[in-house]
C-alpha cells in the first residue's frame, strides 16, 4: 500500500494516486489525482502468507539489521572503537 495526499498546500502540490499492490507489485486498486478518496480493497491475507513462506527473500531478510532505519541520525556505537 503507498498513500499519498492530493491537492495544494502553499506552494506543494501533491499528486494523489495511492493505491494498493499484490504481493507481487500488481495494482489491484488506485486512487486518483485530483480528488480525496478512501479505499476499501479485500486483500487475500492467504496470498500475502504464501508469498512470505515461499519466496526465500522476504522469508530469510535480516530484520534486526533494519533497527537503525527509524532514527534520524545513527548514533556512533561507544564500544565499537
């Protein structure tokens, strides 16, 4: 899912357009550019589970190294000299 606002804001413009994607990156649902919308898309939670449980990518990632992905700035490690 990729959400985006639509309209202008000051100077920003935003261009609308979420939408909602299969496990294999096919949209199944868009918004449009240039008005609010909410979508309300069935997604097959069954697909989603296969597709982690048998595409050793996304079954075998490293989470723990994505830790340092919610700072804003990565802070030096005081043991690591």
């Amino acid at each position: 899912m990729v959400v985006n606002r639509v309209g202008h804001e000051g100077k920003l413009n935003f261009w609308g357009q979420s939408f909602v994607a299969d496990p294999f990156g096919r949209v199944i649902a868009k918004a449009s550019a240039d008005k609010e919308e909410v979508l309300v898309v069935a997604c097959d939670l069954d697909k989603i589970e296969e597709t982690r449980q048998n595409w050793p990518f996304l079954r075998d990632r490293r989470i723990d190294s994505y830790k340092g992905l919610s700072q804003r700035f990565l802070d030096p490690d005081p043991t690591n000299r």
